[in-house]
C-alpha cells in the first residue's frame, strides 16, 4: 500500500495521539498547530497534575450524538491509555481509580508525547492556522492557512473546542468542519460554574463544603444531583459537583432563565432522624444565643444566612427555640434553595458540550461527509464528566482516528 500522508489540525491531546499512531502506522505525518507549542491545554489539566484516564470508564460518563461511544471506548479504554503511555515511559498513579501521572505534573504527559512525536519523525509545523480544507478534485485535500496550501492524502482535523481559548482553542475548527458541510450541535460552556441569583452569595464566599446539589425542573421534577465538595464563590456554586452538573444547566438555560436548585448541606443526616436531632438538640437550649446555639452544625457563614432565611435572630436567646422551630432549621440546612441564572463562560470552562455532530461520522471517526476527513477529541459533540473521561476521549478518538487515517480501518 501507498504511503498515506496525514495532516493533523491542531496539535492538542488528540492531535498528538492521532499522529502518533498515524505515523506508527506507516502514515507521513504533518501535525499543523496554530500556537508555538504542542498541548499546551494538557498543562492546566487537574491543576497541573493531568488525570489522564479513570479506572471506572463507562458510556454513562459522556453526553453527546456518540452512538458507536461504546465501542470506541472497548477499543481503546483505560487499560489501552495506561499501556500507552507505559510504553513511552510514563509511570500511572491511581489515585481511587483516577489516574495521573506518577511524578503528579501535566508536563510529564506533555514530554513523553512530544518525544515520542520527535522519535518518530512527524513534522511539525508551528504557528500555521488552518482556515480550511478542500477536498481536491480526484482525491487528497488542500489544507489552507495564512501561509498558502499544503497537499495531503488524508486530514484528521483535531482543534478543540472553544473552551479555555487561551490554550488555543478557539473554536475554528467548527468553521472548518461547517465549511466542509458538517452539522454542528449548539456548543455550549461545561465543566463550569453556576451563577445564582441570591445576593447573599456574597456573604458566603470562599466556603468549601460537603454537600449535595440537586437542580430541578420548572415543575419541580427532579433534574440531576451531585454529591461533593462545593465552593461557594460571590457568584454562585462552584466545585466538581458543580462542574459535573453545568451542561444540564447550561442546555436548561437555553429555554429557561432561571433554574430551581436546592443545596443540602447535611446529606449524612437522613429525613426520619431529623426529629430525633431537633429533640435532642433542643436540650442544649438554655443560656446560649441562637448562634451559639446552632454552632458546629455548619459553616458558620452559612448558618447566619441559614437563620436569616429561617427569620431568626442569631442574637436572640436559643431559649426561644421549640423542637419543631429547629427541626425547621435543619430541614432548611437540607433543602436550602437558591435560583440558577447562569453558567461560567468559555474562558471558565474546562470543555465544550455539543460540536461535530456524530452522526455524521462513521465508527471510524471518518467523515460520512467528505471520505479521507477524520475528526477526533472535543470539536466532537461529545463531553465527558470531570475525572479523566475528558482526555480518555481525546487519547480514544485520536488513536482510532490515526489508525483509520493512515489506512489499516478502511470501511
Ligand atoms: C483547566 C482545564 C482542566 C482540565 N482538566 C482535565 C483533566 O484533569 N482531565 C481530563 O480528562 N480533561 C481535562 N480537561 C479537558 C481536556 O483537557 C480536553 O478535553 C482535551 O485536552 C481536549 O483535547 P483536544 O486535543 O480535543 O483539544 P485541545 O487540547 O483544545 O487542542 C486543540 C489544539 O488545536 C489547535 N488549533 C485550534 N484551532 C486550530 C486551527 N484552526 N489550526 C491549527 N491548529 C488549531 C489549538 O491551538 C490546540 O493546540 C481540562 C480542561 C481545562 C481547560
């Protein structure tokens, strides 16, 4: 078989594991990156440390138009990406099934790839944004940039999505796939923040907490909850719990201006023992003020807006106090509700929910569009929950893309 040559677009985590097996499998690789460094987004990744992968890898992690996830991720899962990355030398911390690199530093992702990329000769090419690709007239691609055209066989377009454009990702490559006829879902910040509406967030702020958040339908229904540290910020809630909810709130948001949600910040104490809690409590009354009183339940911060919102004053004696008024303060503390208003924007998010639509590509990651186009990583419509899953995409679709670029997965 002829020598394929491939250009990869964007030389991101999946860019660099497209080229990587594309040139393992016998492709002319040419990665072509708009910035002056390879990954330079797996840097800021886990706050410098990277989690690279999970050991609990499952479709139900993802959202997105990804009909053959399952069989993408059975061909190149967790054990796949640690002996990968194994095999270019980098030992794997597993940390309660999330996985980092041992040394606990991104940029010893970043190095092993970028060794790895050198060892095997891919050319790359800095500070070239591409503007688009043209399929030519018999077949291979013209792939155009500020600086003329280059001639490649087969292109498997990697530039990310819009989040963290600081990392170069801008959001062109959309452009790129629209210009070439692809659908793209509504691309929308997550991983991020939730705005709230109440202005005693700022009274709050800086609070971490374990708690439970729970955001709800206009009607009440249940919509999603998570579990976790939450972070209390001027603006709203932040923290993993958050994160893992913000596409629900984001895709919400687009019909709705506001989102009920409730906190509950004793999700150890169940229901049927909050009588029994109030009772018992209610026997501490005597000299104390309510303050005191409620001292050590939770944050204090968070207890005074607690009260204030239950219409007690915190000065006044806790002999004031019946069961039933404190069974109402902790039952407060469970269900404290506060209004959605907004999510953290592209500059805040860690990805982008919605981009290429799926369904337009085959299991191959081949466009269905335009034959020799490729598309891997998070300019997919496809979005993982925060704790590896995320790169686990880019490392998956890249791999299965190189493969099919370099021309052993023929359909
Ligand atoms: C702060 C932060 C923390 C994160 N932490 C984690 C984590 O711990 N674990 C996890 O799984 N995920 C994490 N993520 C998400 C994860 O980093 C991304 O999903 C993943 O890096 C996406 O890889 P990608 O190659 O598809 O895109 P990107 O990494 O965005 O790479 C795209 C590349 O394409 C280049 N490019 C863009 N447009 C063009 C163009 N027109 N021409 C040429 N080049 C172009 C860009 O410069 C860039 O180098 C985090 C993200 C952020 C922002």
């Amino acid at each position: 078989m002829k020598q394929k040559s491939v250009c990869v677009v964007g030389g991101g985590a999946a860019g660099m594991m497209a080229a990587i097996t594309a040139a393992r499998e016998g492709a002319k690789v040419t990665i072509l990156e708009a910035g002056d460094r390879l990954g330079k987004k797996i840097l800021a990744t886990g706050n410098g440390r990277c989690n690279l992968g999970n050991l609990m890898l499952d479709v139900g992690c993802y959202r997105g138009s990804c009909r053959f996830l399952r069989e993408a991720l059975a061909s190149f899962g967790t054990k796949e990406t640690i002996s990968f990355f194994e095999g270019l030398g980098l030992m794997i911390k597993d940390k309660n099934g999330y996985l980092y690199p041992f040394c606990e530093q991104a940029s010893a992702v970043l190095d092993v790839l970028r060794h790895e990329i050198k060892e095997l000769g891919i050319r790359v090419e800095y500070d070239v944004k591409v503007s688009g690709v043209m399929p030519k007239e018999k077949q291979g691609f013209l792939v155009k940039s500020q600086h003329g055209s280059m001639d490649f066989d087969h292109v498997v377009i990697t530039c990310g999505g819009k989040a963290s454009p600081k990392t170069g990702s801008d959001g062109s490559g959309y452009e790129i796939a629209r210009k070439l006829g692809h659908r793209i879902t509504e691309v929308l910040p997550a991983l991020t923040f939730l705005k709230c509406k109440e202005s005693f967030f700022k009274s709050i702020a800086g609070v971490r907490t374990d708690a439970e958040i729970t955001l709800y339908k206009k009607d009440g229904e249940k919509l999603c909850a998570e579990r976790g540290e939450l972070q209390l910020t001027e603006q709203g809630i932040s923290g993993i719990p958050t994160f893992q909810l913000s596409s629900v709130a984001a895709r919400s948001l687009l019909r709705t201006k506001e989102i009920p949600a409730s906190i509950d910040f004793l999700p150890d104490v169940q229901e049927a023992e909050i009588s029994e809690l109030a009772r018992k409590r209610l026997l501490l009354c005597g000299e104390r003020s309510i303050e005191e009183f409620f001292t050590g339940i939770l944050n204090k911060k968070v207890m005074a807006v607690l009260l204030k919102t239950a219409g007690l004053k915190p000065a006044d004696s806790s002999k004031t106090l019946t069961e039933k008024r404190i069974a109402e303060v902790i039952r407060l503390a469970k269900s404290f509700r506060v209004t959605v208003v907004g999510t953290g924007d592209f500059q805040n998010c860690q990805v982008c929910s919605g981009g290429v639509d799926c369904g337009q590509i085959t299991q191959n990651m081949e466009s269905k569009i335009v034959r020799g186009i490729y598309f891997a990583g998070e300019i997919l419509d496809v979005d993982g929950r925060c704790g590896g899953y995320n790169l686990q995409w880019a490392w998956t679709s890249g791999h299965i893309a190189g493969i099919s670029a370099a021309g052993r997965r023929e359909e």
